[in-house]
C-alpha cells in the first residue's frame, strides 16, 4: 500500500514518528509525507522552515513548492506536486489540514485528473461548532463530498463533521504519539537538586504555553489556597505571556519561593522535568476570545503533554475541556473548567494519598501503552485505511467514533 500524507505539521522531524512506525508495520507499505518547501509557524518560532528532503527505509518526507507560508487554509502546492503523484501513485491521500483547506480539494482534483483512484482522506482538529460563510461553505462541501474517510482527532470533532452532513467513515485517531521509550518513569534525583526541589515537596507540573486558556490562573488559585498547609512546589515547563501576572501573584501571596520556571527545554529533555513532577495538572479553559476567518473559540483539542506525563507513570489532573476527559479516562483526576474548589480538592487528594498517587501512576503508563504510543496509533490507521480500500473486510472500526474507555 502506498500512502501520501501531506501536511505543514511533518516538516519537525519529532513530529514523524508515528508515520515511521507506520512504514515500519509492513513489508508492502510506503510512506512517503509532502511537506511545504516553506513555512513559517508564527507565535514563539517566528522564523521561517525550510524543508529538506529525507528517507528512513520506507518512509521519505519530500518538499514541495507552496502557496501560502502560514496558514494552514490557504497552503497548497506546485506543479512539483504533479510529478510526484505521477510517479507515486498512492492508494491513500491524507491531507492534515482540515476539511475547509485549498490544499486538500487541490487533491482531490488531481486524485481525479491523473485517474489516480487513491482513497481521500483529511484530518482535522478542530472541535467548536462553526458556520462557514460562502465560499468557504463551498469549498468545505466539495471536500466532505469527495472524501472516502476521515480522521479526527477528538471526539467532539466528529461529532461536529456529522452535523455538517457527512455521513462516511471517522476514526477518531490523534495526530501524534508518545514515544513510551524516551517518556517512561525515570527518577531525577539530580535535577530534582539543582532546581531547589526537596525529597519531601510535592511537585505540581504545567507544561505548555502560558496564556488564559490553559486555565493558569485557575491553578494558580488553587495552589495560594492550600498555601502553607502543605509542602510543594509548582514547577512550570514553557513560555508566555502570563510569566509576568503568575510571579505577581505568587509574591503577593508571599509563594513566589515556591514557583520554578524552566523554559526552552529541547523535546528531548521534557521527559526529566515531567519525571520531576509529583502530578502534571492540565486546567485548560474553553473560551470565545479567538476566532478565524471560518469560526470562533477555542478549547482543548487533545493534551498532548498528557499522554507523555501518562507514559512517564506521573499522575494527571486534567479540567472537562474538550477532550481532556476522554485522554485521561480512568487513569487520572478530572475537574470542572475553572472550578478553583475542585481542583484545589484533587491537589490535596494527591498531595494526602501517597497510594493513589502511584496508583493512578501506574494506570496512566498502562493506558499510554495501550492506547497511544506511535506504533499502536499506526496500527489503528493501517487498520482504518485497508478497510476503506477493502471495503469487503470485516468492519470492527467502520462506525464513527470509538471512546477509549
């Protein structure tokens, strides 16, 4: 089986390993990623990628000329892009970039055009309810009538396609895994030390960026409330604009001695600083603040930090937003966005009950191996993509959203 995966997100080689492990499955699978030539992010990496050409085996990432270097939308491509169907000819086209994107019907009209016959697929994050307006409404009803599948990455996010009137297979599969071997329980005694962090303090970890809607000072709140009542300390992983309101606080209420700030820390390196937290707290807040020129709002997507703190057997809290809930399952504390009582109540749950603690620690590795590393995500796409090229198999994953209970 041949597969064509196209999105801005594969030109950060971290991002790829799930797409590796896919090639890696079996013998007649090619993998080859198209990637813009170009690209600028925005936010905290203002300047602009360029990409290169690379092949492990039989997965291969190749550059192509594009149209638009920041937003995911409007991208699309070259005639380089012609060539390379040409000569790849894939079973499967998977376009990562919503279902409102030029780049997708770009392929499907070359899919048609070339008489490829490839299998059309797109994956899209997005979980609000939206009404797009002509001619975006167009354009996203000319893409859902010619997908064959799609792939979400939260439940909320099918759910809201259906509404939009497709009616053909969703899996419900996130973008990226957690690589289980580099996220795993390591103890770090060292740098436990070199951050003033004492055997007996609790660490409360947040990883991520700091802005509102990642529920910071709803956290924030919950800590200056338990205040001296217990030993901890907040060990914050990231950057933000909040920085600066977060010390304010904390010096206000005399705990500014209590907060660790550690910023630009390779990916590589996460995995120390999460194995230095006694729970990873991820409060995320829903909002109405942003919007695009296709919808409004934002709230949590997945939580990607919560797999690797799972895979690294540290307990979770995590707020009701989004899909939080349905990445913790059981194998974590879950509160009411921006309830400051309930949160501060799960803090001292964990900080009081040693036991549960390495209870809910062990379930979250167990559930992160089960569900989420690269390879077991890869084997539910392969398995997603042959039913929709052989529709005659057994259709255990045809219906539209599986919740991982």
């Amino acid at each position: 089986m041949k597969i064509l995966v196209v999105s801005h997100s594969y030109i950060v080689d971290l991002n790829c390993e799930k797409l590796k492990a896919l090639a890696e499955l079996e013998s007649d699978i090619e993998v080859t990623v198209a990637v813009p030539k170009r690209w600028r992010p925005g936010g905290v990496q203002s300047q602009t990628t360029i990409s290169s050409a690379r092949q492990f085996g039989r997965f291969r990432i190749v550059p192509l000329s594009n149209f638009s270097q920041n937003n995911q939308g409007l991208l699309c491509f070259g005639l380089d892009l012609i060539q390379l169907l040409r000569e790849f000819r894939p079973d499967i086209i998977q376009v990562e970039q919503g279902a409102k994107s030029l780049g997708y019907a770009q392929m499907i009209a070359l899919n048609s055009l070339l008489n490829l016959n490839a299998k059309l697929l797109f994956f899209t994050w997005w979980n609000l309810p939206y009404s797009p307006k002509f001619p975006i409404s167009l354009l996203e009803a000319y893409n859902l009538r010619h997908s064959d599948g799609v792939i979400v990455g939260n439940q909320d996010g099918a759910e809201i396609l259906r509404q939009h009137g497709y009616s053909g297979s969703i899996q419900v599969i996130p973008q990226l895994g957690v690589d289980e071997l580099l996220f795993q329980p390591q103890p770090q005694p060292e740098l436990a030390a070199q951050l003033g962090i004492q055997p007996d303090e609790f660490v409360v970890g947040f990883a991520g960026r700091f802005v509102p809607e990642k529920g910071l000072y709803t956290l924030c709140q919950a800590l200056l409330e338990i205040g001296q009542s217990h030993k901890w300390k907040w060990l914050l992983l990231g950057r933000g604009a909040l920085k600066q309101q977060l010390s304010e606080q904390a010096t206000a209420a005399g705990f500014s001695d209590r907060l660790i700030w550690v910023e630009s820390v390779p990916h590589v390196e996460v995995a120390r600083y999460i194995n230095l937290m006694d729970t990873l707290v991820l409060p995320s807040e829903t909002t109405q603040k942003f919007s695009t020129l296709t919808a409004t709002g934002w709230k949590e997507q997945f939580g990607h930090v919560l797999i690797e703190a799972m895979a690294a057997g540290v307990p979770v809290i995590g707020s009701d937003s989004g899909e939080i809930p349905h990445v913790i399952g059981n194998a974590g504390l879950v509160f009411p966005e921006a309830n400051i009582p309930a949160l501060k109540s799960c803090l001292q749950k964990l900080i009081t009950e040693p036991d549960l603690c390495k209870n809910l620690g062990k379930q979250g590795r167990n559930r992160a191996l089960a569900h989420y590393t690269n390879r077991v995500l890869a084997q539910r796409q392969l398995s997603f993509y042959r039913q929709l090229v052989n529709p005659a198999m057994p259709a255990s994953i045809q219906n539209a959203s599986i919740e991982f209970r």
